[in-house]
C-alpha cells in the first residue's frame, strides 16, 4: 500500500525533473535567439515537453489532488460547523 508521504514524494520528485526539462527547454530556445541560431528545433521541444508532460500533469492535478484538497476544505469546515453547534 502506498502511504501519502510516498506518494507527496513522488509528486515534488516529478515536479524537480519537469522544472528541470522546463528550464532547459527554455534556455535553449534563449540561447538560440540570442546567438542567431536557428531556433525551431528548440522551440518544437519545448512545445513538446508542454503538450507531451506539462499540461497532463496539469490537468491531472487538477482532476485527482484539488478534488481531495477541495474534500478536505469541506470536510474541515463541517467539522467546524458541528464544534460550533
């Protein structure tokens, strides 16, 4: 069984690798621009990284860690309510 902590774990060690392909991505686009390179090649890498593990990612937060976040905020304030009562 995985526990929350492994799984926290292994969130922030994807979000490390996609802020370091990110970076490099870009600074290779920067690079090419700024010595006159030809600079396709680093902008369709870059457009891949996002459309490829970015946005996924993205859209996969979204779907399964803000609904839990979201469960967890409704939960606490019912709680709340219940103490207040």
């Amino acid at each position: 069984m995985t526990t929350v902590i492994e799984v926290v774990d292994a969130i922030t060690r994807h979000h490390g690798e996609l802020t370091d392909a990110l970076t490099d991505r870009v600074e290779a686009v920067v690079t090419a621009v700024r010595t006159g390179a030809p600079y396709d090649e680093p902008v369709a890498q870059l457009r891949r990284l996002l459309a490829d593990d970015v946005v996924p990612h993205a859209r996969a937060e979204e779907e399964v860690l803000y609904a839990v976040a979201a469960t967890a905020v409704a939960m606490k304030r019912c709680f709340a309510a219940h103490r207040a009562a």
